[in-house]
C-alpha cells in the first residue's frame, strides 16, 4: 500500500471519528447549574474543549488506520468473510 493512501486512509479515519465524538462529553447550561446569556441556545455548551477532541480523534484514528493497513498487508478479514448474501446453490434443472 502507498503511504499517500495511508495518509488518505488516516484523515477520513481522523474525521469520521472526530464528528462521532463531538457529543460526548458536553455539558449544557442546564447541567452544569449556569445561567443562560440572552440569546444563547439552551443546547450551547458550557466548555467547548477541541483540543481534548483533537487528541482523542488522533489516538483512534492511529488505532484504526493501523488495523486498516495490517488486515489490508495480513488479509485477515477479506471481502469474501463479509458477504451476506452467499451464491444460490447451483440449479439441476436440464
């Protein structure tokens, strides 16, 4: 495998997973007991920390492109182990 695809293969990792995780661990206003600014939505977080996310995304990320790379170089898991819908069994009509 090239290293381009590699890096290609990190980044869609990288941002799958920082989107998955953008919810975690944010508290609202509600929760956490603060008043609401005027104009603020009632959803807004109390403390947006991205590097935080930024550190998680990366560690999986590194975790998922390097099982990625190892099952693409070791062929663990092929397409064929995936197919759920399996070839009809040969017909014996004549």
């Amino acid at each position: 495998m090239q290293w381009t695809s590699i890096v290609a293969i990190y980044l869609l990792f990288w941002v799958m997973t920082a989107f998955t995780m953008l919810p975690f661990g944010i508290r609202t206003p509600d929760e956490t007991g603060e008043a609401i600014i005027p104009g603020q939505a009632e959803s807004a977080p109390v403390s947006f920390r991205p590097g935080k996310l930024v550190i998680r995304a990366t560690v999986i990320a590194i975790v998922l492109t390097s099982l990625f790379v190892l099952n693409y170089e070791f062929g663990w898991i092929s397409p064929d182990d995936m197919n759920i819908f399996p070839e009809p069994p040969a017909s014996t009509q004549r």
